[in-house]
C-alpha cells in the first residue's frame, strides 16, 4: 500500500482542504494536470454531522454519520464526475477516510438527512448499533475519553475527544468500513489518508486493507493496489510508535514539519541539513509522507503550534521549496483557505472557522486572477509560482542524489539533485555572493522562483553555468524569495 500510485512522471499530492468536487474536477483539468501534480487529499466524502454552534466548523466532516457520499463538498454525482475527469488528466483523487469513529454526542441529522444519536449509538444510516462500539470492556479510563496518551490501550479503545469509536475488532465493523472503501475504489479513486489511524490497532488495520479490492482498471493497471498513508502523530515521546505502523502502509511524519519550521525561522542554522532525512530521526524516506503544515497544525489543532504556514509566507515558501528539492518523503502541499485568526492567551479563538461560503452556507468556489492565484477568500499555496515551479523541478530531477552540498557555514545553502537541477536557499542575514559548482551542463537556464519560461522567454532571472558547471549566484538576505532554484527542463 506504500506506493503512491502517481501517473508517470508526478510526485507530490495537493490537500485541497474543504474543496468542493466541481472546484476540484475543474482544477485537475486547468492546473493541477498541466502543472505536473500527481494528485489530491480532499476532504472527507461520506456523510457528516452538520454543526450549528459554531456555525459550520471545518471540524464538523470529521464526525461520521453514515458513509453515503453527500457532503458540503457535493453530492454522489459530483463526486464521480470529479474523480473521472481528474483521472482523465493523470490526477489522482486521495480520500481521507475517517473510519476510527463516529459524532460525538448528541443527536440530529446529516449532510445526506440521515439521522444519528451518539447518546444511544445509533447509526442507521450505515447502520450501526451500540454493538458496533468500544465500551467499559474495552476502554478503561472511566469517563471513556483518551486522556493518558502514554497507554496504548486507552489511546486505542477509548473515545478521541469523545468521538463514539468504533469496535473495529469486530468483522461486522470491519466490513461495513471496508465497503465505504471499496465503494470509493471502485468509483476510481487511488488511495486514502485514513483519520486517526494511532487511535486503531495495527492488527485491524492489517484486517480492514487486506479486504480492500484492487484498483479501477478503466483508470489504472490491472493488480494495483491502493495508496494508503496512515494519520500518526509520533513525535518520538509516547508509547505508540510510527514503526508500528509502517509495515502495513505510509505514515504521516509529523516530525519533518517542526524540524523544518526551526530550520527556516532561523532557530536551527540550514547548513545542518545536509543531512536531512533519517539521521534526523524521521523514519524511512519510503515510509512517509511528508508536508510543511496540515490542516489541524495550521490552526493550532492536533497538538498544533510550531509549524511554518502561509500566514509565514516568506519562511513558508523557502521551506516548500527546500520539501520538493529534497529527495526524501513522498511530498505533500497543504493548499489552505484564509480565515481571521484570532490569538488570545496562544489559542487562535476562530480556528474552527469553516471554508468561504456563500449565504446559505454552501462553499464558496475558489476564483482565479491572471497570476494564476486565487481568490475568494481560498489561499491556494498550490498556485504560488515559487510552490508549483519546485513541484515540476521535483519531477525533473526525480531518482537522483544530492549532490554538490555548499554552505556557509551557517544558513546559507545549496544543493544538485545529480547533474538534473540546482537550488540555492540563503536564510542567512548577509547576501550571498558565490561562485558555486551545480553540477549542470554548460547552458543559460531560467530561475523559476523569481519567474517563469514562458513562449521561449525567462521572465525571472537567467542563471549562467558554464563549461566547468559553475555558476555565480547573488542572492539579497532582504529578498521576499531568497532562493534561486534551476532545471534542466528551463534551459534557455
Ligand atoms: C470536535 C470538538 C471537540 C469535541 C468533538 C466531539 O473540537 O471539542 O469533543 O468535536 O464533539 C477534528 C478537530 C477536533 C474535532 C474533531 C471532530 O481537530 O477538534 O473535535 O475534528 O469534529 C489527536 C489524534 C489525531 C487527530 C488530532 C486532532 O491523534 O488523530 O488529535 N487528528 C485527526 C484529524 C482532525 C480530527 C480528527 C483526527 C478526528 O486530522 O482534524 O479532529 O477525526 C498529542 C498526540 C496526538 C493528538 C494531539 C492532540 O500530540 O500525540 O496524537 O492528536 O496530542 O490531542 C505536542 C503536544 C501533544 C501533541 C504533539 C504532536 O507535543 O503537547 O499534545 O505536540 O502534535
């Protein structure tokens, strides 16, 4: 399950957090395909509680009601068109599954109508019944909450923050949750993230995926099996480990995005991380999926604070560009909405501001400007040029090595992947002004932080390299985008 699936040629994923499909069908055809992504995290798709107080929190699609496909995002027919017309274009859709629990408490209705009570644990809607849940045999912490996050036991048979929690040891539970998946599958989707996966065991975990078809055929090789990465958040100081986990699929590395927000912020001199990736105590380079921000870290859920996010840009666009030089992890872009944080005592009190919406509290679809960015309140990182220009340069200079590592000894780097690209990141509070060896063939090649190739033209900066493969590099510590990143795809 750990293999991403991609059309050839794509590597790194886009979240497109609270989307709504008709957004995203069209996104696939106009950007995301041409641009040289290899697929989309969407929101959940099956059927949520819909909260009032607050009024439509983002949070609300992580409370399961039923796995019909109705949701905020759209309906069934939507649904199938947008994964049909994305995989047309070599997109591939990623559904974040959350198959851990259910609502909370209290009762009411769906986003498709169907009714629910957490009170007595009833579901019809699937259905589930109080049978199908964790109770006082399995969960032992008395009030039937995850408080002590150090006993395994208790994190995976009681309730995250009270969410009802489904007695996944069960084969009835097992095979309602594994025909929601296989539904999706067969629809044509290519993998999932799957919600709260530390909060399962790895044993019915292993049980649910081993019941899971294969993929679509109208869209992918006979025999292939689904991408799955696995929601773990092991920051290497409690009793349940991302290892336990990594034999059956990915895991999310949690890890990857503190480490470089430190980097980046200036806390932690860049010249250390020459050695990125496992020596800093992050799992294998196979087992991960790696991202900057997510959607709870963002806004301080999760266990939050700490991370780079857009509302960082400058800091956030350097450690972007350094995620998809890099060869580790299989990268992923959060792709945000903006909302008006509010800060009190460190808690942001708007955090769970829900997506753009219109009147009636139907999304907003995301609008686009001639820079190709967006508006309407959606933030799409996807579409920074400095962010979409290194997912085609990580499609360039993808099985390649790094190579020709420079730095100043201090926060100032540089590195090739092989003799395919280059990039220069100077987080340091002097220019830098080097000759550097990029490992590239002679030639002029266009700098696709500062712009673009376009109709046989560089509108940003042109880098030299000469015969010897090198090349000089002025870089202005008061540059908005300190970083000059070359390909061999934008040879002029
Ligand atoms: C909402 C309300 C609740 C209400 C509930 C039920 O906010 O007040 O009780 O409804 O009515 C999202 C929101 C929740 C929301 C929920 C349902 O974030 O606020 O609850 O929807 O609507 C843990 C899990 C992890 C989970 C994360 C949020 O392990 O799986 O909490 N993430 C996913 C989703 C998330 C979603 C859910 C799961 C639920 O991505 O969007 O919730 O489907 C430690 C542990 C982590 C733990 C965190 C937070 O980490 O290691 O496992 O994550 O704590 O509890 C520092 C911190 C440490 C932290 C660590 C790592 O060291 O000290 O606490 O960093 O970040």
């Amino acid at each position: 399950f750990s293999n991403p699936t991609c059309a050839p040629g794509r590597y790194t994923i886009t979240h497109l957090f609270e989307w709504k499909w008709t957004d995203i069908a069209d996104e696939c055809e106009k950007f995301l395909g041409p641009y040289g992504y290899c697929g989309v995290q969407i929101s959940p798709p099956n059927e949520n509680r819909v909260v009032t107080s607050p009024n439509r929190p983002w949070w609300e699609r992580y409370q399961p009601v039923s796995y019909k496909l109705v949701t905020r995002s759209g309906t069934e027919a939507e649904f199938r068109n947008m994964v049909d017309r994305c995989n047309k274009v070599n997109v591939r859709i990623y559904a974040d599954v959350v198959i851990n629990h259910m609502t909370g408490g209290g009762s009411g209705s769906g986003t498709g109508g169907s009714h629910y009570d957490g009170g007595s644990l009833s579901y019809p809607g699937v259905p589930f019944s109080s049978w199908d849940f964790n109770a006082g045999s399995e969960c032992h912490s008395g009030d039937g909450d995850i408080h002590n996050y150090n006993d395994p036991n208790e994190v995976r048979n009681c309730r995250l923050v009270s969410l009802r929690d489904l007695k996944m040891s069960k084969d009835y539970v097992r095979d309602k949750v594994a025909d929601y998946m296989n539904n999706l599958i067969n629809i044509g989707v290519a993998g999932f993230r799957v919600d709260a996966a530390k909060h399962m065991w790895p044993g019915d975990l292993r049980a649910v995926f081993g019941k899971l078809h294969n993929l679509n055929t109208k869209y992918f090789n006979s025999g292939q099996k689904p991408f799955i990465f696995q929601e773990v958040i092991d920051m290497g100081g409690e009793a349940i480990k991302a290892a336990e986990y990594t034999p059956i699929a990915r895991v999310t590395n949690f890890i990857y995005g503190i480490k470089i927000a430190d980097v980046f912020r200036g806390n932690n001199p860049a010249k250390y991380l020459k050695n990125w990736g496992s020596a800093w105590g992050m799992p294998s380079p196979f087992d991960v999926v790696v991202f900057i921000d997510n959607h709870d870290n963002q806004r301080g859920h999760g266990g939050g604070g700490g991370v780079l996010t857009h509302f960082e840009h400058r800091a956030y666009k350097m450690a972007t560009a350094f995620m998809l030089a890099h060869p580790y992890g299989f990268t992923r872009v959060m792709s945000s909405y903006d909302w008006p944080r509010n800060i009190v005592n460190g808690e942001d009190k708007n955090n769970w501001y829900g997506p753009p919406h219109n009147g009636d509290m139907s999304i907003k679809g995301r609008s686009i400007k001639a820079d190709l960015s967006c508006g309407n309140g959606w933030t799409c990182e996807h579409r920074w040029r400095q962010i979409y220009n290194m997912v085609a340069f990580r499609n360039l200079v993808f099985g390649t090595t790094v190579n020709n590592w420079w730095d100043n000894g201090n926060k100032a780097i540089a590195f090739s992947r092989g003799n395919r690209g280059f990039i220069v990141i100077n987080d340091d509070t002097a220019d830098v002004n080097a000759n550097l060896q990029t490992g590239l063939p002679q030639g002029t090649y266009c700098d696709v932080i500062s712009g673009n190739y376009e109709n046989g033209a560089c509108t940003g900066n042109e880098v030299h390299v000469g015969g010897d493969g090198r090349a000089h590099f002025h870089i202005s510590h008061q540059s908005e985008d300190p970083v000059v990143a070359i390909h061999i795809g934008k040879l002029l």
